[in-house]
C-alpha cells in the first residue's frame, strides 16, 4: 500500500472506547464485536433496533434468583460479543454476524417496551449474546423502560469500560455477571479478553446501587480447581458482601469444547461448599438439578425462603423481601 494511503487511512480512524479493547477502526470497519463500526468518523451501533431473539423466560432463567421470582421477563438480544468464549453456547448469534438488518425486524425501544406491557413483564433482560456492545439500543431500552415503570436486568460479561458502565447502571435494577475465571490466562486464552477489567465492572455496579448476582460456569480442567473457587469467593465475599448470590453452573461440551466431558456433579457440590464455607450466604448449582442448591434459605435461621425446582418455583414464604420466621432481610428486589 502506497504511504500516502496508509496516512489516510491513519487520518480516517476512530478508536472505539466503549471496551477496553479499544478498537481502532478505519472508515467502515467493525470492531473485534462484529457490532460497532466506523461510518464516516462515528462509531456506530450497527444492530441498533435490530434484536436477534426475543422470548418470554422466567426470570431464573437469567438465572436471577433474588428478583421478582416466579415472573416473567421479556428476554431480548442482538448479535455480537466482545469476547469470543471457546465454551460460548449461543455462539451462532454472538460470534456469526452475517446480514443482521436482513435478518431481523426493526423494534424501536418503545416498542421493546411494549411487548413488556403486552406480556404482563415487570422486567426486560438483555441477554443471550453481550448486550453492552450494542451499547446505545440497550441504553434507551433501558432508559424507555424506567420510564414506564419497568425494570431491567443486565446478563453480561461486564468487559466494558468505566464511563459507558456508570452511564447505563442508572437505569439498571439487577445484573447476572458471567465471571468466566479467577484467572488472567483462562480469560486471554479461553475468552479472549482479562480478568481485570471484570473485577473492576463488579464494583461499579455494587458502587451504582445494581442488585448483583454471579455465574461462574465450571469447565473441567480449565477453571473447576478448588483453589480456584476459593480465590473467586473470597474476592466476592471482600468486595461485593456475602450476600452476593453465587450460581456454579454445569458445563456441556459444546462449541470449540466438544472435547471436554461435562462436568462431574461432584465438582459442583465441592465448590458450592467452598463458596459457603468462605462464608458466602446465597450459593446455587445451575444445569443440575439439585434441592439444597437451587433454594434459598434465611441467611440468618436457616429457614427454607424460596423452592426452587429448575425454572419453577415451587415454594416462597418471603413477606416483603423479609423471612417470616425472623424477619431478617434479604439481599434481592422482591416486589
């Protein structure tokens, strides 16, 4: 390429600070997201009104077990990730980007609104892919949801950086983060990305007032160590509280894992007594079924609040967020 087109092209871009892979993009390209895109020197959100999936789910299935439950959400998507997990298993959607706008019916905000009041939905997730990189549609999602006395719950992986973050959780009521690891080279090497900038998004959101839950997916000999597990509840305990509902979650092999096996209930039950004995409250087993690890009990008598059965609840005994038994208050939005 002659010099005088390199200087242009250099003169045409446009770093994209939205994630802290800080993009730089030359006229018309799209960031590592497949999403965001350099159109005439803006960076533009090129699946702005376009959702690639829209369902009624119940609210544990996010999974959020210290919200609303037994509700229904308005689940929504569009494609595009900033991370490319090996494990990913909605990767068609979030690593396939292909004629998105061809794909898919144009739905103003309001109109995501809509369908929220139209289902009877106290709440709409943006989930199924990473939300935040279609950054502005999820921002006035959200912001047209509040302003018709819906609230809004964010399924992310929180690599996003501090001002875009800030500027988003004041229309966020509750969030279910996908912490990958407790491990920098897990995140380079499975996801494509760092633990840090995660950590950081965490304390943010409790910092914003956003009702926190956590996932961590356990895959076998990647991030399953008890040592591991230890790290990662100990950091939520210290600086998110031990009220922080933790979801250990099972893995299926899947995507670019397909040769890894499932992993082994044992695995699970041995990191959800880590996570208790670390002195953690709320700790739950997901893609398992599993009485103790899918209810919620009084963190303070013991009292059995909530029974669960997969996405089904079959039991609350809660009285305005509080344990009947003791009146003690429970960490969550229950009303």
């Amino acid at each position: 390429m002659p010099y005088s087109q390199v200087t242009a092209r250099m003169k045409s871009s446009i770093t994209c600070t939205l994630c802290p892979k800080r993009c730089v993009l030359g006229l018309n390209e799209i960031g590592d997201c497949g999403v965001r895109k350099n159109e005439s020197g803006t960076i533009v959100c090129a699946t702005y009104g376009y959702p690639c999936a829209l369902n009624i789910d119940p609210v544990e299935k996010k999974p959020v077990f210290h919200f609303l439950p037994g509700s229904s959400i308005l689940s929504m998507a569009t494609a595009g990730c900033n991370l490319h997990c090996k494990q990913c298993q909605n990767w068609r959607i979030s690593q396939q980007i292909h004629s998105i706008n061809e794909l898919s019916k144009y739905i103003p905000p309001e109109d995501i609104v809509t369908l929220a009041v139209d289902h009877a939905c106290p709440s709409i997730a943006y989930t199924y892919t990473e939300p935040l990189v279609s950054f502005e549609y999820t921002y006035d999602c959200c912001r047209a949801a509040h302003q018709a006395g819906k609230k809004n719950v964010l399924v992310t992986a929180a690599y996003i950086n501090p001002e875009p973050l800030k500027q988003i959780c004041k229309y966020v009521d509750a969030a279910n983060v996908d912490l990958k690891s407790f491990s920098d080279p897990f995140y380079e090497a499975i996801c494509g990305a760092r633990l840090k900038p995660v950590l950081k998004s965490l304390r943010i959101m409790k910092d914003s007032g956003v009702m926190i839950e956590v996932t961590n997916l356990l895959i076998p000999k990647l991030n399953d160590s008890s040592e591991e597990t230890k790290k990662l509840s100990d950091w939520l305990l210290n600086t998110l509280g031990e009220n922080t509902p933790l979801h250990f979650s099972r893995f299926f092999p899947q995507n670019q894992l397909e040769h890894l096996e499932a992993t082994p209930a044992e695995t699970l039950l041995n990191a959800r007594s880590i996570a208790l004995k670390s002195g953690l409250k709320h700790v739950y087993i997901g893609n398992l079924s599993h009485g103790e690890g899918e209810c919620t009990y009084c963190p303070n008598c013991g009292k059995l609040l909530i029974e669960r059965s997969g996405y089904t609840v079959l039991l609350n005994t809660m009285k305005n967020g509080c344990c009947q038994a003791c009146n003690r208050s429970v960490y969550g939005i229950w009303n």
